[in-house]
C-alpha cells in the first residue's frame, strides 16, 4: 500500500474514496479517529491509501 494523498478533514477523504471506490480501486482512509484539536480547530489529518498496482490510475481519478 502507498499512501496516494492526505487530506485536512474527513469529509475530503470520504469524497475521495467514493471517486475510487467508483473507479474500483479499493482504498483505506487512516487518521479518521484521531481527534487532537484543541478549541475549534480541527487536529484531523488524513491519508488516503491505495495499492502499489493502483497508485497510476488513482491519481489518475483524482486529477479529474
């Protein structure tokens, strides 16, 4: 697995797995849980992963 991009909410992530999932490329979003704001600013980061074999055509779908 190569992690294919990072993102600043969950909400980011979530539309980027549906273009995939679309596409079928599988993917794991990591970093959902990790909730380390402080106030209202938000601590989520995270990283979309794909397999190794799918990263070309994944960045592919996310170009677009």
């Amino acid at each position: 697995m190569v992690c294919l991009t990072s993102g600043a909410n969950p909400l980011q992530a979530r539309v980027w797995q549906e273009a995939l999932e679309d596409e079928g490329i599988v993917c794991q979003i990591r970093g959902l849980y990790e909730d380390f704001g402080v106030g209202d600013t938000s601590g989520f980061h995270v990283t979309v992963w794909v397999k190794t074999a799918d990263q070309g055509r994944a960045e592919a779908v996310l170009r677009e």
